[in-house]
C-alpha cells in the first residue's frame, strides 16, 4: 500500500494474520492515539474505526483480505515489469 492509502493492516499497526485479540489491542492503541480529544485529528480516528470495524467482524475481514491479497498481487507484478 501507498502512505496516501494504507491497508487497514497498516492504520492499526498489525500483519495481516494478527489474532482477533491483537487486532482488539491494536485498535484501543489507535483509538486512543488518533482520538480527537487526545490530539489526534477527526480524519485520523474515523480511518482507525473504519479499520477496526472490518477487522473486527470475521465476514468483513474475509472479503476484505481477498481484496488486499489481489491489490498487493497487483501491486508487486506492476513493479516487475
């Protein structure tokens, strides 16, 4: 992914095979760093949350990692050639 547009891997700072517990921690991490109230800005929390709620739920994450795994297949044969 491009820092313009990370994965929702990257917005909780976990690998794409994190645990469901991991991904719970990840995202209090990110909540309570992005959250506005704490100095974080209201783009970046909404990301966070947008990220968790994916992750969070097993059918969401499973469509999304089909998606995530086609877009880096993409990715690394567009710098192949």
């Amino acid at each position: 992914m491009t820092p313009d547009n990370p994965s929702l891997y990257e917005v909780l700072g976990i690998p794409p095979q994190a645990s469901p517990t991991q991904i719970k921690e990840a995202w209090r991490t990110t909540a309570k760093a992005t959250h506005p109230d704490a100095g974080g800005t209201n783009e970046a929390f909404t990301t966070a949350q947008h990220a968790w709620e994916v992750l969070s739920d097993p059918e969401q994450r499973a469509a999304y990692a089909v998606s995530y795994t086609h877009l880096r297949a993409h990715e690394t044969l567009r710098y192949l050639v």
